[in-house]
C-alpha cells in the first residue's frame, strides 16, 4: 500500500482554500508548473482525478473532495505532533494495560520507559487478565497494552520472548505415577490451553485439582502444595521450583508479549510513546532455572 505524501496533500488542501493553482502557489512560494506537477503526482498516487473542468475554473472531482477531508485530518495530525516534539514534552493521559503475569517484570519496565523520556505524562494504568485487555483495547478504552496473546488487527511489537515451565511449591514431591494435578486459571487462559495441549500430546495423565479467576489464587495454592501449573517463568520465586524433563514434565512453548495499539491508531501522544517504545524498550529474555 503507498503512502501519501503530506507536502502533496498540503498543496492540494492550499489550491482549494486560495482557489486556483496560481493563487497557491504563490501562497506556497513556488511556480504554477510546480504546484500542476504536484497535483499530478497525487491524482497517480490515489488513480482518480481530483478536479474537473467547469467553465473556466476547475472544482473537486468526487474523490478530490474525499481526499481533502482526509488530508485536513492528517495535516492537522502532523502539525499537532510536530508542535508537540518541538516543545519538548508530551502532556495528556496515556492508558496502558498489562496481564498480572507481568505486572510486577515488565510492567514497571515500561513505565520507567515512559516515564523518563515524557514526565508530564499522566498513566493511568490497568490490571487485568490477556482476554479482558485485548477487549478494552478493541473498544478503546485504553491506548496500549502487553500481552502475550497473538492478534493481528492490532499494531504490535514483541518486548521479550519468555519460557513458559511447569511451577510448584519448592516441597511440592511430584509422584509421576499419578495424574499431574493441575491448578490452573477459569476461564479463557493460554496458560491453561497450552498445558493441557502439551500433557495430552505427550500421553501425561491429569486432573483438574484447583482453579482460580486470579494469578495470587492460583500461586496460593501453588505454595500450599495443592498442585502443578503452567505458567510464565517470570513467577518463579523462592517458594516455587521448576518441573522439567527429568520429571517426566513435557516441555512448553515459549510465549512471545507484545506491545498492542490500536491499528492506525492517531492519537498523538499514543503514536509518540509507541514508536519510541517500538525503538528502545526490548526487554531480555528471562531463562527457567535448570
């Protein structure tokens, strides 16, 4: 898909309010050709003509006058933006979402991030399961979120590639002659799905023995030796250990998170924020002890 070019759309929008291309160009210190060329060069780019012959002036076609809304909007857009970088700081609220799972890892990366490159920022910040995020993102009602779900009708950047393992309580004794009792989330839950999925293909045996609606439920009963989970290696701490192979623990998948916005997202400030997260937050990759 080609991009249009805003110094072309700015001709087109300056022809429009000053009447004719010579009065434009003058306007636009260049010559009548220059301005004619230019206006060529726009009707190859989008194939339509945008004026039409009417007497001895010339008017919108159709598609010139769908153009120039368009290219009020996005004149406007970068002139805001511009306005903004040059004084320095961004200013306005800036709502980022994030899973529980990292919360307390990558979270507070960001935020660091975000916070020293644009301080007069307000965060308002949101906690919630992957599903929940991806659904208020979809309806707006946050600007950018982690996540380690997949979905491709949001503009997103992986931040870190993370192990998923097999978590217990640090005394947790693993009796692989049993079915693995699972603790796990209710609801939808890629940690959930893929741990089930894993198990089956490798002919391990199991049984639901605990869920939770929230990551602290699911570590409670994690500590008081109720049970395995599948999860992010970032949950591992001093109460917990890791299942592996030697176990008779299938491995698991790792699981990629990405930065989400909104697809042509044109909020200034969020555009800002993500481009410069896109080029200087990566975060590293966080290995499961052996």
């Amino acid at each position: 898909m080609p991009t249009l070019d805003l110094e072309l759309l700015r001709t087109l929008a300056a022809v429009v309010t000053h009447r004719s291309f010579a009065a434009a160009a003058v306007h636009l210190d260049r010559t009548q050709s220059a301005v004619t060329q230019q206006m060529q060069r726009l009707e190859e780019q989008i194939g339509h003509p945008l004026f039409a012959k009417q007497g001895r002036q010339k008017r919108l076609t159709e598609h010139g006058q769908r153009l120039l809304n368009y290219a009020h909007h996005l004149l406007a857009l970068n002139d805001e933006a511009l306005r903004s970088l040059r004084e320095g700081q961004l200013e306005g609220n800036l709502r980022i979402g994030a899973p529980h799972d990292v919360a307390e890892t990558m979270l507070p990366l960001l935020l660091t991030e975000v916070a020293r490159t644009s301080p007069l920022l307000q965060l308002d910040i949101h906690v919630a399961r992957s599903p929940y995020l991806m659904t208020s993102l979809k309806r707006g009602e946050v600007d950018m979120i982690i996540s380690n779900r997949i979905d491709t009708q949001f503009e997103g950047v992986v931040l870190r590639n993370s192990p998923t393992v097999w978590l217990c309580a640090a005394g947790y004794v693993h009796d692989r002659a049993k079915p693995v009792p699972l603790i796990m989330a209710d609801g939808p839950s890629i940690f959930r799905r893929i741990g089930h999925e894993a198990l089956d293909a490798a002919g391990v045996p199991w049984t639901p023995r605990y869920t939770s609606s929230s990551l602290i439920g699911i570590k409670a009963a994690l500590r008081a030796g109720l049970g395995v989970t599948a999860r992010g290696v970032e949950q591992l701490d001093a109460g917990l250990r890791v299942l592996g192979v030697g176990d008779g623990m299938p491995r698991l998948p790792d699981l990629a998170y990405h930065l989400y916005v909104r697809s042509h997202v044109v909020n200034p400030v969020t555009r800002q924020v993500f481009e410069h997260l896109k080029k200087h937050l990566r975060l590293p990759r966080t290995d499961a002890a052996a």
